[in-house]
C-alpha cells in the first residue's frame, strides 16, 4: 500500500509541474510580446490653438432725420442723404457679419399723445464696408447699395479696416391733423460674427 500511495503522488506532482511550466511558458510568450508591441510604439504632443477675434462694436452716430415736415405732407430720406441713419460697426477686419435691423412702424411724441406713421422700402438701406461714414460719398462696389433694411445680405462682412457702417433711409407719413411735435422712434441694430 505504501509504494501504491508513493506512486499517486508522483503522478499528481508531475502533472502540477506540467501545469505550472505550462503556465510559466505562456506567461512568458505574453511577456515577450508585450515588451515587443511596446518597443513598436511612439508619443508625440500636438497643440490646440486658438485666436479670439476682436470685439464686435456697434453705435448710433447718425439719427435719420426728417427735420421739418408738415401735416398731409409725406417726407423721404434716401439712403444717401446728409439726413440718412449712420450706424457705426467695428470689428475684425474682412470676418463675415449678420445684420438684423428692427424698425419702428411710427414716431411719436414723447408724452405718446400722437404718434406718426414712418415706413421703410426694400431700397432703403446701404451697407458701406470701406466704413467712410456718410452716406453721401459711399463709393460703388465698397459693399451693398440699395437693399432692403428687413434683410440684410448673408455675406456682409467688416471691412477690411475693421469698420463697416449701415446707412437707412425711411419716409414718414404724417397725416393732415398730426398733432405739432417732436417725434420719435427707436431703430434697433444688432450685429454678430458669423464665423465665416
């Protein structure tokens, strides 16, 4: 019975030592490759960069001006008028903008006692990227002449001094009992980068 159970033993520890070396063998195949792909690997550092563009400013440096106009009596600016609406933008040069302009559908006095009718064509307006800032000398082909103050073209930009300005013309009808008085209305601008 002893040599019986000697033998057992043998065989038991033989076949835990094919195991081990087995297991050993295949650790070492792992580490073998993982030392060969690491040895095939390379690191390199790239950058993110980023540059902010300059401030999109926006003024009011002009007021349309109708000046004098009398009961029953229409009166028109044309965008190219010494009376015209200036608005002044400055921004980076040549970067593409969006243009939004909410008119006024009247004038009116500041106690809103009366108010009076001002309108605006679809040839209105005139977007001068040389940034001159009077709507009289506006040179051609120095932006958009002539286009429609409801819808500024997609492809306005900053000039490439860094200014551009909005000329706006209107017409204000005032009817034949107008109550005599200053009146007034607010023309809003707003400008963003497009990003183009």
């Amino acid at each position: 019975m002893a040599e019986n159970y000697s033998f057992t033993y043998s065989f038991v520890t033989s076949q835990r030592l094919h195991l081990w070396l087995k297991i050993s063998l295949l650790v070492l195949s792992f580490l073998i490759v993982m030392a060969a792909s690491g040895m095939a690997q390379d690191v390199a550092v790239g950058q993110a960069t980023a540059t902010v563009l300059a401030t999109l400013a926006v003024s009011s440096t002009a007021a349309l001006a109708f000046g004098n106009v009398y009961q029953g009596v229409s009166s028109t600016i044309a965008n190219n008028n010494a009376s015209a609406s200036v608005f002044t933008i400055t921004g980076a040069a040549s970067s593409g903008i969006m243009i939004f302009m909410a008119l006024p559908n009247y004038v009116a006095l500041a106690d809103g006692s009366d108010r009076m009718t001002i309108s605006f064509s679809s040839t209105d307006a005139s977007v001068d990227t040389l940034g001159g800032g009077n709507p009289t000398t506006m040179a051609a082909g120095s932006g958009f002449q002539n286009i429609n103050p409801h819808n500024f073209p997609a492809a306005a930009v900053i000039g490439a001094g860094g200014t551009t300005n909005i000329y706006l013309g209107g017409k204000v009808l005032p009817t034949i009992d107008q109550t005599a008085g200053a009146y007034t209305g607010d023309i809003i601008l707003t400008v963003a980068y497009t990003g183009n």
